[in-house]
DNA sequence: TTGTACGCGTTATCAG
DNA sequence: CTGATAACGCGTACAA
C-alpha cells in the first residue's frame, strides 16, 4: 500500500495524499477527510525508508558500547530507548565489544545504515581507533560520548566526576575508621584510570606514599573480583577497607570474603562503583558510588536529539557522583 | 558520495560501480580494480536505505520485549544482537512494556520501519492486541515469539517446557525432604500460569489437595519478592521450601530470609527460575531452573532469519529446561 | 486547491 | 563487457 494506491482509490494524485499525511495546508477540507479515512481503512504507514531517502535522514540512532550485559549499559539503553521513541527516534545497539576490530566494525554498520546521530558509551571507546572512526565515518552528524571524551567538533561530552567520586569514597571510609585501604579495578580504561588518580590523590592527602598504595588489578568479572580479593585475603592483612572500580567486581569480593568468613563491614569495609542492583543483591547490601548512569544517558540521549534537530548545548557536562551508603560500610 | 559520484570519477556508468560493488560478473578485471581502488580511496558504503527501497528489504528485525532491564532479557538480547550482525542484520529493541497500548505502538513502529522480520519475546505478548497487530500489521513477514505462542501460518515459536521445569523442582524439593512448599509467582502471564500449573501437577502427584496448596501472587520486582515472603514467614511457619516465579523475586526472597534470620537451605530451600546472575549473587547462591533463555534467543534468532532467506524450519520447538543447583537446597 | 515532474541512491533489465 | 533507463516510495518545487 502507497501514496499511489490511496490517491488512486480517493481519485487525487499521489502529491495530495502525501500532503494530507504530513498535515501540509491548502487542501479541501472535504479532500482531506476523504483522503484521511481511505488511509485509516487501509491502515496505511508510510515507508520510513523511502521518507528518509528525500528528506535525507533516517531518524535511526546508533548505540556503541562494550556489552549491553552489564547492569550499567542496560539501564541506560533502558532510558535511552524510551526517550528515543518518544521523539520518533530508532536506536540501533551494537555491542562493540572491547577490540579495535569490532569497534570500526560497528561503526562501519553504522555509517551505512546513514544514523543520524550516534550516542558513545563507555569510555573503552576513548581511542585512536574510534577517534579515527569518527572523522572518517561520522564527521557530518552529532555524536555524543557518555562517559568519555574527544575532542572534535561534532563530539558532545558527557563526564562523571569519578576521579573526585573515589576520592569521596576514600574520604568515607576514613571517617569510618578504615585508614588502610586497598583499590581493585581494571586499568585498561580511561575511566578506570580517573580512578585510581583518585585513590592516589585523596591516600595523598592522608599521608600515604603512593609506594605505599595498594592497587591491584583486575578483570571486569566476578570471577576476577573473587580471585583477587582471594589474594588480598592472603596478602595484604592490614587492608580494612576497598574499592573496587565496578559493583560486578565488588560482587565477586564480597563472595570472597563471606567464603573466607570475613565480617563485613565489622572487619572489612566494601564499596563498589555503578551503583547497580548488585549492591543491593549481595549480603550484606554494599554501599556504592553512584557516579548517575541513569542522569548521563538521559543527558546524552537529548543532546544528541537536540543536536540532530539544530538546538545548542554546551560541548561538555560534568555530572557529580555521589555516594550511596549501605550495609558494608 | 553516491556510485554516480564514483562512476564519474573512474570515467564509466553507475551500474558499472553498482555492479563492481555487489561482485557481479562481466567486468572486465582492469575496470574493476581501478572502481575498487577509487571506492577504497573515499571509503564510499552503499546507503542501506536506498539498497532497501529497490531490493524490498531492509535487513532490519523488530525485537518486542517487556523491558530490556530483566537479567534475562539482556542476556537474550546480547545473543540476538550478535548473531543478527553476522547475518548483515540490525536490531531495533522496543521495550514495549506490559500494557496493550505500548505493544500497538511498538508494533506500529515497526512497520513503519519496514522492518524484515520480528522477534517477540515474552509471553506477557500472547495476547489478543498483538495476535491482532501481527495480523494486521505483520502479516506478510515472518515472526518469531520466544517463550510465547500463536496460531497463526507466519509465526514461528520456540517454547521452553516451563510447566515441566516447575515440576522438576518439586521433585528436587522433595527429594530434599521438603514436602510443605510453596510457589510465588506473579500469575498474570500464559508462563506464569504454566509454571503454576505444573506446581500444581506435581504437588497433586505427592498427595497434596489443590486446595491445601500455597500459592502466593506477587509482582515483578524484588521489592515484592520481598514483602511476600514477610507474609509467608508470618502466614505460613509449616513451609520448608519457596519456588520463586522469577530469579528476581527469589532474590527478594532470599533477602527477606536473611532478615528473618531463617537458615538457608537448613530451614528453608529455595528454587528461583531463570537461571540468571542473581543465583550466583546471593548469599547463599540460590538454586534455580533453567529455562534455557540464552539457547532459546539463538534458535529464535536463527529461525527468523531462515525464514527470511527462505529456508524452511519446524513452526514451533519446545527446549528442555534443567536445574542448576546451588547452595539454596 | 490540486496535479505534474523530478530527485533522493540504489539495483535490475535490456540494449548495445 | 558496459551504459541507459526505469523503478522502488516518498516529498516538494513549480505550474496550473
């Protein structure tokens, strides 16, 4: 069913449906109802393809992350989607995995599939590679990086303060008395690395050397988190206190030491970072940073429908964390 | 940069660079490296959209689900994503929620999108408006629906053999000792009901009356998981293990146990369904059957792109679901 | 107020 | 082996 059938059977041309569907003025008010219930009878819908080849564009948005599996990506596509549709947006999710090769191989995808615009999630992607991608494949439509930075025109930020987030997390644990504290995280990242710059900086302001420090790395598993802190367990008896760079790597902590009978937050204090479910799930409960997925991907997704659609807005946002206090600590 | 962009810069027509692009044969090999040399040197891809409008495809699948936030929905969509990319295909995830008016809207989208093919999953979508949009809106492309069923000649469904699973629990229940049980789950789906029933099945085939059995209602979400096992606690002292509906509301569950103070498994078993990472966070990890989700995305997945591309498969196949026991029993 | 003609980027058909 | 042309479904100047 197209313009054609419908003008056909009302007995107007193609251009007169076309205009009664997109609510253009200047017809007939007795040619728009007869127009508007052939096009209801037939529920017709306009091809969004065909739209898109004349009006050059798509409305589809491309999503990179590394692997929508983990609690954080997924409540934020949960809120992106809902704010994309509502515009009349499609969103496209590519898990991009974690190597350059699938990343330009998304990107690729993408380009072909002409998006509109493309919201980044992640700060894995904060690379050569992907940096590249961007002016080669997406110099002409917005781009909006969740959680990490580059800088080139069309690239809008959108930032947690995670290095002062950690140095938040150490200044708790100091006030509970756990001056001996350890970091577990993976330092493969940018964000990792904001971090553990934060770790350092707030042990500094207490006095601790940074030969001192004790950061250990980690893969992000829950697997991981328990061998690790498994050896943490056996090496570092005077840590009384950590943090670990993802909740799903505290989750894996908090098993090693219910399983080694480690009290918690008695002995040992815990704090994971995302603020995820998984605090809440483990026993007991564990506090986490909440460096506000939610509020960044909402951000972002409106950015980028604001930029796609001509409306300004600052090149770079900083969401401040903040802490969420449970059980172990 | 179109092909006739191209075409003018190698000094030859259109369907020439059409022709090289898509490796068709009859052309002569020296035309052909020079097209290809000049489609690597201003990295053209084709348009998908304008691809689409000739070839009458899009290679891009709907997927319906409730919302992408439950653990097993993620887990499947993971799956799908991966294995629609390797086909050439795109995703486009719809959490259309639980009511009929999102999945009208949700459907509509999808046809505007012209999408080739649709993934329903959740049986939350076995019902008379979406049996009704497939129909109306759907019924010239193949769709598949995961954990669902309908009677109609383009549907395909992969099943899991929910009702037997449940069974399989109280088997193991009472295997345990574990006679007096009790089931929690929300009843308002076609699977919820089949869960139900073999509950029901089984605890008759132990001697227990339909009327002396305790079957609790509860939504979909920790929070009641939670609330509804304070009543069990308070309600019921006679029961010595809890079959959860959801992974999710045994997770609740598990909580409210612990508040209690009653031992698990020593005073109380529990059994969740779904088999998701919330088995593995609690303390103790909760037994939990398998309903073979991530088995049933791949199937799903594949089914719908063989009906695509022609190849014929059964229209409907049941997985066996199995129990994955932890320390909750 | 309405219709004609064209173009969006691509593929397929047919002619050369 | 290659090129011209039509067609896919739609929106929009321009003409009537």
């Amino acid at each position: 069913m197209t313009i054609y059938d419908i003008a056909e059977l009302a007995g107007v041309s193609a251009s007169t449906v076309s205009r009664v569907i997109n609510n253009k003025p200047g017809i007939k008010a007795s040619t728009r109802e007869k127009v508007k219930a052939l096009l209801k009878e037939h529920n017709y819908t306009p091809d969004e393809n065909a739209r898109g080849l004349v009006n050059k564009n798509t409305r589809l948005i491309g999503i990179l992350l590394a692997d929508i599996r983990s609690a954080h990506h997924t409540d934020l596509t949960y809120a992106v989607e809902k704010y994309l549709r509502q515009k009349g947006y499609c969103g496209i999710i590519l898990n991009a995995g974690s190597h350059a090769g699938e990343m330009i191989e998304a990107i690729r995808i993408l380009e072909q599939r002409r998006v509109d615009g493309v919201l980044i999630v992640g700060s894995v992607f904060q690379n050569d590679t992907v940096e590249n991608g961007i002016k080669e494949h997406f110099s002409n439509i917005p781009v909006v990086f969740a959680n990490g930075q580059f800088d080139l025109p069309n690239v809008y930020c959108v930032l947690a303060d995670e290095c002062d987030g950690v140095e938040h997390c150490v200044d708790l644990l100091v006030k509970k008395q756990r001056e001996q504290i350890a970091f577990v995280g993976t330092g493969d990242t940018p964000s990792s690395r904001e971090k553990i710059k934060g770790f350092k900086r707030a042990m500094s302001r207490y006095g601790h050397s940074e030969a001192s420090l004790v950061i250990l790395d980690c893969e992000a598993s829950r697997e991981s988190g328990y061998q690790i802190t498994r050896q943490l367990i056996g090496g570092y008896p005077d840590i009384r206190g950590v943090i670990y760079s993802e909740d799903l790597i505290a989750a894996g902590g908090m098993r090693a030491f219910w399983d080694a009978g480690i009290q918690i937050p008695e002995e040992m204090a815990v704090i994971g970072i995302d603020n995820t479910i998984y605090g809440e799930l483990c026993c007991p409960r564990f506090t986490s940073l909440d460096n506000k997925m939610t509020e960044m991907s909402s951000e972002a997704a409106r950015i980028l429908i604001d930029a796609i659609e001509g409306r300004q807005n600052p090149r770079k946002i900083m969401l401040l964390s903040d802490i969420v206090e449970r059980e172990s600590t």
